[in-house]
C-alpha cells in the first residue's frame, strides 16, 4: 500500500522542538536521534522536587504487595470494594458493559455512591496498607455517554468532519465536567488512530484518514479533559485525566480487522499512525492506552522498543501506559492471568478486568522472584502516583464531595447541550443537493421517515450507554432530541407541520420527505466489515427513498453511519443526501441546518468537510487522500454549501461485488447459512448429511429439518429429533473462523429459536474444529424457561465455549445443536451478538 509522504504538522513541529527548561526525566533509554524516525517531543511538565519528594517518601514505605497492587486494574462487573480493600489496587474501569447493578441504565447517583465505595475502600487502612486514592477510569468517548441523560457527542468521525479544533476543546471541557459528576476521574479517550481501511469497526472512533486532521485535534482535546498546562484549571476539580489510544497503528491493520496486524516499515507508522501522539503528549497527556493489534507481528502489549524506547523515551511521555481489556494476554507465552512480559515491555497498569486476581498474584510472584526487576517495578508505580499527585486525589475527598460531585444538573445542561448542537451542525456533510431542495421551508407539510428518523439510540451509536449501543429505548435519553423531534418543534414553530411514519406512509401527501436511515449501532469488531456494502441483501431504505420519489415527493436522505460506504443506489434514488455520521444526543442540529427560518432566510449552512474519502465501488476499502492511483467518489475535504450548485449526475450502480453478501458475525438468516458455510444434519451412523433442501431427514429419522416462517416466508427451520439416538444440526464452514477476539469479552454466540415442544433432556450447542479443541454449552433450563412457542434471543457467551474446550481460533463448526430426546425447536437466525441484545443468556458452567 502506497502511503502519501506528509510533512508533520505545524502543531507537532512546534511540539518537537523542544522548549528548554528543567523536565522530568524520562526513565527510558532513548534511541539515537540520527537512526530514528520518532519525532523529539518536549514533555510540558516541569520536574517538581516536591512532587517527587512525596512520592520518594511514600514509595519507600510500600511493600512489594501494595506495589503490584499499584499496577492492576479491575472491571466494575468482576470487582468489589472488599476487594480493592484486601489487595490495595490502583485502579477500576467501568468497561462498555458494566455498570453499578449490571443495570445500563442505572442513575448517576447509583454511579457516584459505588465510584465513593471505591473510593473509600482504597483509603480505608483499618485491615494494614497505604492509604492510596484508586483511579476510576470509563470510556466517555463521545460524552460521559455511559450515563443517563449525559450530554451525547457526535462521534469523532463526525467532529473530524467540522475542522474546528477550538470547538474540540469544549467539548473535552463538558465531557470532563459531566464525568467528574459521576465520580470518575479519567477517561479513555482522546482515540487518535489514523484509519486508513474503512472496513475496520472502529473507523468512526478516528477523526479522520489524514494525520494532519489527527494531530490538530489530539493535543486540544487532552487540553479540553485535562486543562492546560501551567493554568489554574490543570487536573483541578472539573478536568478528568486523559488517555491517547491506542498506541500504536490501530488503524492500518491488514484488511482493517480489528486488533490484527499492522504491516508497515517504521517510518511510515510514524509518519501516519502516531501522528496525533506528539500533540498529545506536548498538551500534557497522563496516559497512553497500549492497542491490542501487532505491528508487523509483535503485539504492541507485549513491544518495548515502542512502549518503553520510543514512547517513554524518544517521545519523553511523563506520565504512564496502560492496557487494554486484557490485552496483555494476547502476547505469545502470556495468559490473561500471568504476563510479566507486559510490564518489562513498558507497561505500567494492566488492564485485567476479569483476571485481576490472578494477575495479581503471578506479578506478585514474578516481582519477588526477579522476573519483573524492581527498578521496573517502581519505575512504574512511580508514573502512576506522580498521576495520582497531580491530580490532588490525596486531598480530594470522596467522589461526592469534590468540586462538581453530585452536580446531576450538569449532565445533559442547556450550555452543554449548545455545544453539542453546534458539533451537529458543524459535522454535517452535503453530497448532493439536486435542485436545490435544501434547505427546506418549514412552512409546509413534512414527512419525517426511516427507521432512524425518532431513534436516539441509532444516531448516537456504539459506546452509548453500553458496549455496543444496542437495546436502548428513548426514556434512556431525558436530556436529549431525536432527528424527528428537532425537526417537528421548528417546523411547528414557523406554522408548518412535520408528520412521522417510519415506515413512509402519510395521511396527506407531504411537500416533501426526510428519510432518515443508516447503520445500527455496534462497537469495535462487532463492526468489522468484508466489503463497504450497505445492509447487503437488505434494501429497505432504498425501496422506501424510490417509493416516496414515485409518489412525486422530494426526498431529502439523512445517512446515518461510522464510515462512509457505498451508497449510489440511496444517493441516485434522493434529490439530497446528507451524511451525517452519528450525530448523538443533539438531533435538532439537523433541523437547524436543513430547515430555512421562519421567515424563509437561511439558518446555518453546511460546513462540514469529508474527513475520509468516500468510496467508488464497495471494495475500494483503503481509500485515502495522497494514495497511489486515488481515485474515491467524493474526495477528502469535498462538502458541499448551499452557495453550490450541488447538482449531482446519476451515479454508476454497479458495486465492485458479485455474488450474494452477508454480514460479518451472521452464520445462519432468512433460512440457509451465510457464504462459506454448509448446512449438515449428523448421527453415529450418517455423518454430515447436506442439508440444502427441506424438508430433509436422517436415514433413520432421528433429525428431520423443515421450513418454518418467522419475519418471512420460510425465513426459519424447525429441527425435529425423535429421541431414538442422539442427533446434530451443524453449520459448517469451509475455512477455519477465528474468533478469539470476539471471546475476550460479553459477545455472544446468539440464537433467534422458537421452542415447539417440551425440553426434557440436556439440548447442546457447541463450536469445534474436531477432536480436543471444541466445546459445548447445555441449553435445558434455558430453552425450558422460554414460553413455548414464543420467538427469543438467546445468547451463549463465547467465553463460555472456550472454557469448555473450544480452540474458537479455528473453529469450523458454528455452531452444533445436538438432542438426544424428543424434541422441536425452531431456529430463524445465528450470530455473534451483544450481552444486551439476548433476552436469555446461558451461564457458563462452573469450572
């Protein structure tokens, strides 16, 4: 891949230049300046006598014990305050899908009491330790938008889009203010990949494919969460620590898989994938977050040359490294559990957020034995409780009582709103504007349609709330508008009338229709993608866009998404389409720019630019400006304004893709299994039998397969096994799937099933790749749970699978159904799924 050759930033060049003055000293070796290609970045902060005093001080009163305590991290749902209390450890995280309860949507007073728990636990001495404030870290990556009634961000797509640096560091401002409320006092964030695949799941978490974009929001944003440096407001009572990730060449990796392998030379992994890191660390960054992808085959949890070399060292980064969820344990020779690799590689505190304990325990073991030297050792609790004194925590009180604890009113406030609202508008960007029709007068009859259109949990996405944004319904959002809402209240406001049908029907025919549209909400490689297809096999949106054009309706298409994909049918088929990214809690930002004041004036006109280049065909995937031979549909920086002629010619509708797609994660829907797969009913005496007619049946009659309707006509099958022998329903795959990073963490092998009889007898689902590397799960109480004859969501947690067996690295069944009784089940859809869209979830059997 051809890579565009940019000159560092303004911003980064004023960043490595270097600004004299006593610093703190990176404990690092550095590499010699004339054989690297790691830019020298001058670390803001002064050294501090007194600072290190204190930590001198308290660090030669700590046992070892409480010194590897220092070092781990635990996850809220895996994690108690007794058990901060007993092992002294230095922090929590409230992971996507963990909350105080288990409940999303638990009160931000339910947040704050558990975050003064935690709180209260680590400074409690009554049972022996130190008495040592725990950090609690969350992913308010686009908002504190774990919280009800948060204000909601757009994602950061969508903010590269505006090109507003300044309006960044607000919002890092009110994203650090609605954060401290609920007691927490960092935040993962700012993400600062460069995606260069827009496959990759992750690609709306990147502001943009250009590094220059990357580098101009990163330092403001950490300035935004932090404060500037040298200011009153640094790390005071409002700002929250902040997190550059995930370091390092997330965004490159081959084929844009999430958490795979970035194959690239160094220089080029400099120049473009570590571009936001010296305005990052130049602003005063406290913490780098380590990725979970390899470069060039070596895991970045696991790589001291970056981590330690140049990261600590060329780059000077003061403050300390932390993990990703378990990340550590992806590093060959390491288990989640046991990783001293990781922490003699330059990490500082591991995410472990199932694994605390064991990891505790071999790190304890490794320090006491020399493994992890004790140079190492304190180097590292030293950066994180230089962290911890910044930040005033020693004298900070409990959560609750500190400067904006338990100031609920400012989660989802007006002014924080405003700025969110602005972010909106700001992002939108115009691909066609035939004739015209925008903006529109409000002083008319207006369709609001598509299945986006009243939805906040759509045009908000992944990271909302929970993991993968799913599950949500609108009493989760107070504080918030949906697209339709703002555009009813304006059109209301200036005499006019907004009418809402999701489905495109009217009760008098409109002026004119906004058909709002787009992806699901999903979250990392939840959302990984083959190709750049929109919905393939699934033309809804576009049947319903030419419907309404058919009835002689202007249509206007709000795109909502978190990559651009290939849509010339839907742009063909409207006379406007805006993409809008995923715009958050403020939907009335769309109303503002696509509807004229009352008095038929323009009220904020488009000024969002394309931040990635929007793709030709669906298979031009890695698409960047600067590229060899870039060729994209609507270059990087193209938006249109309403002083454009922003007529568009009909666009070429062939997609670059034969065949029939399916989605990434779907095995089995609408009654045959995805590409790559083959359906097989087995027994002792008939091995895999194909199953691609129905009705079909073992030789023996022990599993017959019929058709079944569901949401359509024979989109299911019903599996009827007699119980004279134990029979299989099996999907099959030509290829070995690995799904080793979907099983570190809540997904969920998911069955849409219907039970037509009774369950008297175990009922397996299982994953193999044959003798000693496959597993199953006992479905009896669960199915039997489930109203007979009711369709039902159930999930089975990949973990699960793998510990009962399964090497879910080359899986080629997905999945088995085995019965040895008499029994009917109908089953409409397989997937990979999240924990909150099961309506029954199987537990893992104890070990």
């Amino acid at each position: 891949m051809m890579f565009r050759r940019v000159a560092l930033t303004a911003a980064i060049a004023f960043a490595i230049t270097g600004c004299g003055g006593a610093r703190e000293k990176p404990t690092a070796s550095q590499p010699a300046a004339a054989a690297s290609p790691w830019p020298d970045v001058s670390w803001p902060l002064t050294a501090d006598p007194a600072l290190e005093k204190r930590i001198d001080e308290l660090l030669a009163t700590m046992t070892v014990e409480e010194k590897v305590g220092q070092l781990v991290q635990g996850d809220i749902a895996s994690i108690t305050p007794e058990d901060v209390r007993k092992y002294r450890l230095g922090s929590v995280l409230a992971g996507g899908n963990s909350d105080p309860g288990g409940k999303y949507d638990a009160t931000p007073a339910q947040w704050l009491a558990q975050a003064d728990a935690f709180y209260e636990a680590s400074m409690d001495v009554s049972q022996g330790g130190k008495a040592i404030p725990i950090l609690y870290g969350i992913d308010a990556v686009h908002g504190q938008s774990n919280i009800v009634g948060a204000t909601l961000f757009p994602h950061n797509i969508g903010l590269g889009a505006m090109r507003n640096p300044e309006l960044m560091r607000r919002i890092g401002e009110v994203t650090a203010i609605e954060t401290r409320t609920t007691g927490m006092e960092w935040a993962f964030g700012p993400t600062v990949a460069v995606p260069q695949d827009d496959r990759w799941g992750r690609t709306y978490e990147g502001y943009s494919e250009s590094p220059e974009v990357v580098a101009s929001y990163a330092g403001v944003m950490v300035e935004g969460l932090q404060g500037k440096v040298g200011s009153q407001e640094f790390l005071d009572g409002t700002r929250v620590i902040a997190s550059a990730k995930h370091f390092l060449g997330d965004g490159g990796t081959t084929g844009g898989k999430d958490q795979g392998d970035t194959a690239v030379d160094e220089a080029t992994l400099v120049r473009i994938h570590a571009a936001g890191y010296p305005t990052a660390i130049a602003a005063g960054a406290q913490t780098v977050m380590a990725s979970f992808n390899s470069v060039n085959g070596v895991r970045m949890h696991g790589n001291k040359p970056f981590l330690t070399d140049a990261l600590k060292g060329r780059m000077q980064f003061g403050g300390f490294v932390v993990g990703d969820w378990n990340g550590h344990g992806q590093i060959p020779g390491c288990k989640n559990d046991d990783c001293p690799a990781t922490i003699n590689a330059g990490l500082d505190m591991a995410m472990a957020p199932d694994s605390w304990k064991g990891f505790y325990e071999t790190t304890l073991a490794a320090a006491k034995a020399g493994t992890i030297s004790k140079e190492r050792l304190d180097d590292a609790v030293r950066r994180i409780l230089r962290v911890k004194f910044r930040l005033g925590l020693f004298e900070a009180g409990k959560p609750s009582q500190r400067t904006v604890g338990g100031k609920f009113e400012l989660l989802g406030a007006p002014e924080h709103r405003a700025i969110a609202r602005q972010a909106v508008r700001e992002s939108l960007v115009l691909l066609k504007n035939n004739g015209g029709v925008l903006p529109l007068q409000p002083k008319q009859r207006i369709l609001v349609a598509g299945d986006g259109a009243n939805d906040v949990g759509k045009q908000s996405g992944g990271w909302t709330l929970n993991w993968q944004g799913t599950g949500t319904k609108r009493s989760d959002f107070p504080n918030a508008d949906s697209i339709y809402e703002g555009i009813a209240a304006q059109a209301k406001a200036a005499g006019g009338n907004a009418e809402l049908s999701i489905e495109g029907k009217y009760t008098a025919k409109p002026d004119v229709a906004i058909v709002v549209f787009g992806e699901n909400p999903y979250a990392e490689f939840q959302g990984d993608l083959p190709n750049l297809l929109y919905k393939p096999g699934n033309d809804v949106d576009l049947e319903l866009i030419k419907r309404l054009k058919a009835e002689g309706i202007p249509v206007v298409a709000v795109f909502l998404s978190g990559r651009p994909l290939w849509m010339n049918r839907e742009i063909n088929a409207a006379d406007a389409f805006v993409a809008a990214w995923l715009p958050g809690s403020e939907g009335a930002g769309i109303a503002d720019v696509l509807l004229r004041k009352a008095d038929g004036s323009v009220q904020h006109d488009f000024k969002g630019k394309l931040s990635f280049s929007w793709p030709r065909t669906a298979t031009q995937y890695a698409n960047n400006v600067g590229q060899k031979d870039y060729d994209p549909l609507f270059a990087f920086g193209f938006g249109l304004t309403y002083a454009d002629k922003g007529t568009l010619a009909a666009l070429p509708e062939v997609s670059g893709i034969e065949g029939e797609q399916s989605a990434g994660g779907v095995y089995f829907a609408k009654g045959k299994p995805s590409l790559g797969l083959a359906m097989q009913l087995s027994n002792a005496g008939q091995a895999g039998m194909p199953a691609t007619t129905v009705p079909v049946a073992l030789a023996d009659g022990s599993l017959s397969l019929a058709a079944v309707d569901h949401k359509a006509q024979e989109d299911g099958r019903r599996l009827t096994w007699t119980g004279s022998k134990p029979a299989s329903w099996l999907l099959v795959s030509g290829k070995p799937l690995d799904v080793t990073r979907e099983s570190n963490g809540d997904v969920q092998l998911q069955l849409t099933v219907r039970r037509d009889s009774a369950v008297t007898a175990p009922v397996w689902l299982g994953v193999g790749c044959g003798d000693g590397c496959s597993g199953r799960v006992d479905l009896q109480k669960t199915l039997a749970a489930i109203p007979q004859g009711e369709w039902k969501v159930v999930g089975v947690p990949l973990k699960c699978f793998v510990a009962a067996g399964a090497d879910v690295s080359k899986l080629v069944q997905v999945p088995v159904l085995e019965s040895g009784a008499a029994l009917q089940l109908s089953v409409s859809r397989i997937a990979l799924g999240a924990l909150n869209e099961a309506e029954a979830t199987v537990a893992c059997p104890a070990k």
